[in-house]
C-alpha cells in the first residue's frame, strides 16, 4: 500500500503561511527529493492553486535553469497525477489533474492501493482534515529558526477526538538552521 | 552580563497547554539542569501561581524530587504582576512595571542564569527582545487545541533566532536551542 506524506515549512512558534519566510537552499532540496518520491499529490484549492501554473511555469521557462527552485519545478512537473478536493473549483489545468469534490477519505484509501510512488500533499485545511482521519501516514516539518509573531498556524482548526501522538523517526539540521523533523503515525 | 534563559515544552501544533501533556524523564532532568544553572526566576503571575507553592512543597514532601530540589534552591524570584496579592515568601519580589529596566538590571547582577517559562510575560520579553537563549521542547504530539506559543506576541518584525543545538529524547521529544540573533 502507498503512503501518504506530508510535508511543510512552519516558524517556531508555528506560523505556516508560506509568505513570511523563504525557504533556504538546503530545505528546496529536501522538498525535491520529496517531490521526486512522489507518484500523486493530493490538494485542496487553495494549496493547488499555489502551485499551479506556478510551478508548471518555472519548468518550462529555460531562463530558471541553474536556480535551486529550478530542480524542484521539474520535480513537480514530472508528478503524474493530481487530485484536487475542492467544493468550488471549476475546472484544472492539463490532463493529470482531476477534482474530486466529496468522500476524502474513500478516495484517499483508493489511492493508497494503486501501485506507485508517494502520495504527498501539504497545505493547511486539506491537512488538517487528512490528519484528523489518520489518514496521513508520514510527517515533515520542516521548523524555521524564526518568530513570525502572526500568521496561520499549523493544524489550526483541526478537529481531532483526541490528541494525535506521532513516533518522531528522525531529525535533520540544515546550516540555515531550519531542523527538518519526520514522525510516523503511531 | 548574565543571560535570560527561556524553556517551555510543546506540542508539534504550537501549544503550550501544560495540561494536554505529560514530560517523559528526560524532558523533567533536562528542566532540572536549566534550573541548577539558574539563581533567579521570572515570572508572571499565572506561571508563578502554577509553581509556587506546589514545587516548594513537593521538595519538602518527597526529597528525593531532583526537580524539585533544584526549584527550590533558587535563591530568587521575580514576579511580574499588576494584580494585588502577596507572595509566598522572603526570596519573592513582586514587580508593578518597568519590565525591561527590571530585565536588565537583574542582568547586570553578578550569578547565575535567570530562567523564565510560561506564555505572557516570555511574550513580552521576546518583544523586547530581552531572551537571550530559547530551549523549546517539542514533543511528538499534535494537540489540535489549547493556548499555542507566543500567541498574541506584539513583534515589529519577526525574530530570527539561531539554532545552537538540538536534542533527541527516547520518548521522541526534541530540544532546540537557539540564541538570540
């Protein structure tokens, strides 16, 4: 059975609105590696529309070739399929992407049985509610040595039965400082 | 000048809701050598009233608490508070206002560390950019609930910190430390 991963760059005290920090070289290159692990990414609208045509773009324009966010553009293209839960969106963009509008959890346990690579998301909302189900297998966050003082926060809204207790599998320290932690469900 | 140590435990979503979760082993001895290393506390009242006089009576009741032990020989306390009341004891001061003159004036004191934890006045102090050094906790758990970090933290910019160290414990809980910038 495939796993689901999720992944996301969050400040110390918790902030992960992706506007108040930029992510160092070292954490482009993990999320690559990530994204390369990675045969479906699962979004809602508001993280789908982030990434695309943004990153699509950036895969197509030779004037990127040689920058760090160049490698993850092409990783991110090179994913072959992408499932969009939204209740509003209308229509995506290319052939590989299909919006899937109600049943999250059917859907993502259908997923988990195709064969393949990864399923991976990220984002807030659609997270929340993946993690809620226990349907999120692998987590990555990734902890900025920043205070942002404002923003969103992780898992904000989430509504668990109880507390999720998660086995922290590994840590990895980048030069910037940012500390990569991975945890498995338990 | 001796430095403004900070240490809070939390859960991976931010919160710092000491009833949402228990501290393994390894996160208590961790606690009890920042507080060794400490001669003064600095408190708000809600922090102050959590510690006081449950750890002081724990060391008398059970002597063999090392934490504890180490609570109470701190020769200091500091508490911040605008609300009446009295503390407890001779070593405990209550402080109205000026916090920052207060901050630096207990740093220019010859000793130990001064130790800070809870979530209102830490606030403040890393407004004022008063903490020197920042030991957070995480534990493996999301809580999904319950007062998060530095909530409503006044910052004219964000603070960048840098990370000196990080820690693993058995129970999955990591310690990083970071200096101010």
């Amino acid at each position: 059975m495939r796993k689901l991963v999720y992944a996301i760059n969050i400040t110390l005290d918790g902030c992960v609105d992706h506007t108040k920090f930029m992510p160092d070289e070292e954490t482009f290159k993990f999320f690559t590696q990530l994204t390369r692990d990675t045969g479906t990414f699962v979004y809602g609208r508001k993280t789908y529309g982030l990434m695309v045509p943004y990153w699509p773009d950036v895969a197509k324009n030779p004037a990127e070739q040689g920058n760090i966010a160049y490698e993850f553009a092409r990783a991110f293209d090179a994913v072959g399929q992408i499932v969009v839960f939204s209740e509003s969106l209308v229509s995506a963009e290319g052939e590989k992407t299909r919006i899937v509008r109600t049943g999250l959890r059917d859907e993502i346990l259908k997923l988990k049985q195709e064969p393949g690579k990864n399923i991976s998301t990220g984002g807030v909302d659609l997270a929340s509610q993946l993690a809620a189900l226990g349907l999120i297998d692998e987590y990555y966050f990734v902890v900025h040595p920043i205070i942002a003082g404002e923003g969103r926060r992780l898992f904000e809204g989430i509504n668990l039965e109880e507390k999720l207790q998660l086995k922290l599998v590994e840590s990895t320290v980048f030069k910037s400082g940012a500390v990569v932690l991975r945890y498995l469900k338990h | 000048m001796r430095k403004l140590v900070y240490a809070i435990n939390m859960t991976l979503d931010g919160c710092v809701d000491h009833t949402k979760f228990m501290p393994d082993e390894e996160t208590f001895a961790y606690f009890t050598q920042l507080t060794r290393d400490a001669d003064t506390f600095v408190y708000g009242r809600i922090t102050y009233q959590l510690m006081v006089p449950y750890w002081p009576d724990t060391a008398k009741e059970d002597p063999s608490d090392e934490y504890a032990k180490a609570f109470d020989a701190v020769e200091k306390i500091v508490v911040f508070s605008q609300s009446s009341g009295s503390a407890e004891d001779e070593k405990t001061r209550i402080v109205r206002s000026g916090l920052k003159d207060e901050i630096l004036k207990l740093k220019q004191e010859e000793g130990k560390n001064i130790f800070t934890g809870g979530v209102n006045l830490a606030s403040q102090m890393a407004a004022l950019g008063l903490i020197d050094e920042y030991h957070i906790v995480v534990l493996p758990i999301i809580a999904g609930e319950g007062r998060r970090l530095f909530e409503g933290i006044n910052l004219e910019e964000k603070l960048q910190l840098k990370l000196v160290e990080s820690t693993v414990f058995k129970s999955g809980a990591v310690v990083l430390r970071y200096l101010k910038k």
